[in-house]
C-alpha cells in the first residue's frame, strides 16, 4: 500500500465530553473555512457519532452562529432495509441539534433506512451526493469533512474487515450484506474517504485501547484494520481520542490536560 510519508496526528483529551468538545471545534472550524473559501460546507458523519457532540452542536453559540443554509449534512454510513425506523442513524441528529439550528430540509441527505430495495436506496443516495457534492475527476466526490468512529475490530464507516467493501475501488456508495443477523449496511467507500479535503477519526472508550495501539503502530493492512485505507493520505487526518482509548499509547502520563501523542 502507498502511504503517506507522515505520522499520525492524535490529540488525546482527558474524557467524552473533552472528545465531544474538541470534534465541535474541528466541525466548526472546517465549515467557516469552507464556506468562505466555497460559499458551501459539505459534510458526512458516521452512523456511530457520538450523541454528546450533536448534543453540542445545537447548544455551542459557535455552532448556532454557522451559516446553516450552506451547510449540506450527509451520513457516511447507514442500516438498510429495516422497518423499524429507531435503526435509522438520521434519528440522533434529528433529535439533538437539527431542530436548534435551522438546517433547510433540502440540505439533509439522510440514508432512508426503512426503504426495503437497498440497492435502490445506494443508487439514489450516491446521485445524491454527485449532484450536490459533484464528482472529481478520479469520478468521486470530495467532502470538505468527514467524520468516522473506529470500532473495536479496527473499522470505520461500515467497512467491516469481514466484507468484500474495502475492495470496492469504483462506487462513492456500496450495499454491505451479511450472513448472519447484522442488518444490511449502506456506506461510502474507501475511494471517498481517501478524496476528502479532512477526515476526523474519533476513538473512546477503553475498549478500544488494543486495536487503537495496534493500528497506529503496526504496518498497513486494510484487510486486517479497514481505518488503514486512510494512511495514504494520513497527512488529511486528525485522530481525537480520550484518554481511556489512549492508555497503552500514554501509559506514564497522569496530566489532566490535552496532550498530542506520536509515534
């Protein structure tokens, strides 16, 4: 794998709502830039944000005080061909800060979650996304950001070490199924991830401790760890972790205070 000649950029902070405080201040810096640099912000979240940084992007007046109406929000990944519509990932948003900042309606991209025809869902979703994004010449958009979560098993998005995703190298949108019960999955592909002008990876909680050490530590493998897709342009990406997370990359410090980490 070609990789970036750089070392990862990991801020640790000292707990969730420090996580959630420090992701606040990359979404908002990154959008004033956008928008006075494009007139516009378009941006993609992960199914598994955490709620707290929502929570503060309807309560922060920095958040509030954004041009929503330039703002174009879409999901990075989602469920699929579920009727229950609580396994819609639009639904935390939607219940946390979106009715508190005045986002039009047509500026949200949800994932339709409840739709049965998955790959219809995709298709739609990614015309979506080449009208309002548009398309590069490599033919896939590029998001001004893009917000992830690692999970325990190293992967991001809904690119899961155990599916044909991560090979991909054509779609901006796939459909992920499964053998066994997990539900149909929608998510951008790594091509996406890689265009991004900045990708925001947050990790927490203790269990995440072993994959985060294991995958900022040891050679590139996007089989084994899909957050790997990322390292050719790890120069584009900012790690905010908590300290939980961080306790076999930190194992003397004791500081209460922000802390970079590296390698």
């Amino acid at each position: 794998m070609k990789t970036a000649n750089t070392k990862p950029n990991v801020t640790i902070v000292t707990g969730s709502q420090k996580l959630a405080q420090k992701a606040l201040e990359l979404f908002v810096s990154d959008a004033r830039k956008a928008i006075e640099a494009r007139k516009r912000f378009c941006v993609a979240v992960s199914r598994h944000t955490p709620i707290r940084f929502f929570e503060l992007l309807g309560e922060q007046p920095q958040s509030k005080a954004l041009l929503w109406d330039k703002i174009h929000l879409f999901w990075v990944d989602g469920c699929c061909g579920s009727p229950d519509f609580r396994n819609n990932n639009y639904n935390p948003a939607a219940h946390t800060f979106i009715p508190k900042v005045g986002i039009p309606a047509e500026n949200m991209h949800r994932i339709y979650s409840e739709n049965p025809s998955c790959r219809y869902v995709a298709s739609t979703y990614e015309q979506t996304i080449c009208n309002v994004v548009g398309l590069r010449k490599n033919g896939m958009p590029r998001f001004d950001l893009i917000m992830l979560r690692m999970s325990a098993d190293g992967h991001v998005a809904s690119l899961f070490p155990d599916t044909y995703a991560f090979f991909d190298t054509e779609d901006p949108v796939c459909v992920i199924y499964f053998m066994d019960s997990r539900h149909t999955r929608i998510t951008l592909t790594n091509p996406v991830l890689r265009a991004a002008s900045h990708i925001a990876v947050l990790v927490h909680g203790e269990k995440k401790a072993t994959i985060l050490r294991e995958v900022l530590t040891r050679e590139p493998d996007e089989v084994r760890y899909p957050i790997h897709a990322v390292w050719p342009i790890l120069d584009k990406v900012t790690w905010l972790v908590d300290r939980n997370a961080a306790k076999f990359l930190l194992p003397r410090c004791r500081s209460n205070k922000t802390v970079r980490w590296s390698l």
